[in-house]
C-alpha cells in the first residue's frame, strides 16, 4: 500500500505588517521591532498614550492576569489595528513587571470577505510571540492562517457571551449614534471571555451590519484615556460622564427601541441567536 502523503504546510491566508512596543533596558518603552515596510508613522499615531491603556490597579497587581485585546480603525478607514497587550520580561534593575503590545495591521476586506477571522489574526500574534516574543529590530510580515472548516457567519457563538437583548440594545445604540460609547459589563469574567465577548462583538456591528469600526478595549481603561474607545468589555464599571452607557451583558429585554428601516442590520443580529 502506498502511504499516505505528508501533509503539506499550512499556506497563510494573510501576511500582515506589525510591530512590537515594549519595554526596553536602559531606554524605557519604545518600537522595539517592526515590519521592514511598515511606514510605523501612519499607524502608531492611534496608539499614542494608549499601547497600555488599562487601569493602573490592572497594571501593577502581582496577580492580576493581564491579557487584553485592543481594536482601532486606521485613518485610510480600510485598515484595522488589533493588539495584544500582555506581560513582558520582567524588568532587571528594578524587578517589576512589563508589558508588551504587539499590533498587527489588518486589512478590512479578508475579514469581511470570510477569508480570515478575528480570532485568526490572534492566534497569529500568539504563536509568534511564543517563538519570537523578544524580537528586536527589523520583522518579518506576521503570517495569519486561517482555521480550517466552513467559516461561520459574522457574531455566530455570541449568544454564548451576551444575550441577545443586550446585544439588540447595543446595536440600536450604535445606529442611533455612531459616536456612542457603550461599557459591556460581564461580571466575575475571566479576561479570554471579555475578549472574545468584545471581538465577537464587532464581528456582529463591523462585519455583519457594516457599521464602522468601533474603537475597543477587552478590560477597564484608565481613565485619563477612557473616552479614547467606544465599546468597552468589563468585568466591572468606571466612573463615566453621561457620552457613555452600562449595558450588562445578561439583560433580559432590549432597553432601546429598535431604529426604523434598519432590518438587515437586525436579522443579521438575530442569526446570532439560533
């Protein structure tokens, strides 16, 4: 019998520019690694005072797990930037920890086409951290592979993360006001479920209805850089002024009315609710 051919490497379905913020000895934090094509200055400009943006308390707590999503729309309006901010080597003069924002430049159209997901591109960031997380210097584009399987449609699992009035409310909110800012609050929720709360999420309002991208964060902000993201996902809630609004991921009855002649926008919310 002949045997069974090796299987073939996986091919990436994306190969995207990226780069690594990070502490740095004897300098602070800076780039401490990019794309050797990346033009840094077009994109880093949105992350200015945010590549740690999270609560201090969040921060500097020994035990406290740090591993946070972040998302900001690119001023080209094609583009994403998604982040992973994680620890980093702790710092060898003064023995505290560090963190590491690893951003990736994405390309809108893939995701909307199916062609990769959100929890790609993460996967991507992580499996090249754990080979290459102390890259310094020039990178090479961030290969992104896409699941195997047909792929789901946009915010399909996110009945497992909020209900779907919470999410009904959260949607009506944005297309009364774009410019809305909406805290999701899931109590007693581990920082994986806020993640994948949040990306779900913005599959559903960007991929699904073709909303723009909502700038988001997976974990309370600080809040000198709170208004600086429009959906939040907490495990519990800041102080706020009146531009944003506490939805708690568990309601049992949408609190807005549905917006009139937006039914696309609804039946792609209710496909996420089967």
């Amino acid at each position: 019998m002949t045997p069974d051919p090796t299987p073939a490497a996986a091919v990436p379905a994306l190969s995207l520019e990226h780069w690594i913020y990070g502490s740095v000895p004897e300098v602070g934090y800076s780039v401490r690694a990019q794309s050797a094509e990346l033009n840094l200055s077009f994109y880093a400009r949105r992350l200015d005072g945010i590549y740690t943006p999270i609560a201090g308390e969040n921060l500097h707590g020994e035990d406290t797990v740090v591993d946070v999503a972040m998302v900001h729309p690119t001023g080209s309006g094609n583009e994403l930037l998604y982040s992973l901010i994680r620890p980093g080597p702790r710092d060898a003069e003064y023995q505290r920890r560090t963190f590491v924002n690893h951003t990736a430049v994405v390309p809108l159209a893939p995701l909307r086409a199916g062609t990769v997901g959100f929890e790609d591109i993460d996967r991507a960031i992580r499996a090249f951290d754990q080979t290459r997380g102390d890259a310094v210097g020039s990178l090479d584009p961030l290969p992104v592979t896409a699941g195997t399987g047909a792929r789901a449609a946009p915010g399909i699992g996110l009945d497992r993360f909020v209900t779907r009035a919470s999410a009904e409310t959260l949607l009506s909110r944005v297309l009364q006001d774009p410019e809305a800012r909406t805290l999701v609050l899931c109590r007693d929720s581990a920082p994986e479920v806020r993640r994948r709360t949040m990306v779900k999420l913005l599959e559903l309002l960007a991929l699904g209805c073709g909303l723009p991208v909502l700038p988001s964060l997976s974990d309370m902000p600080g809040l000198p850089v709170a208004n600086r993201f429009q959906l939040v996902v907490s495990a519990r809630a800041f102080r706020t002024d009146n531009s944003w609004a506490l939805l708690d991921n568990a309601l049992d009855a949408p609190s807005l009315p549905r917006v009139k002649d937006q039914d696309a926008a609804y039946a792609s919310l209710t496909a996420c609710f089967p």
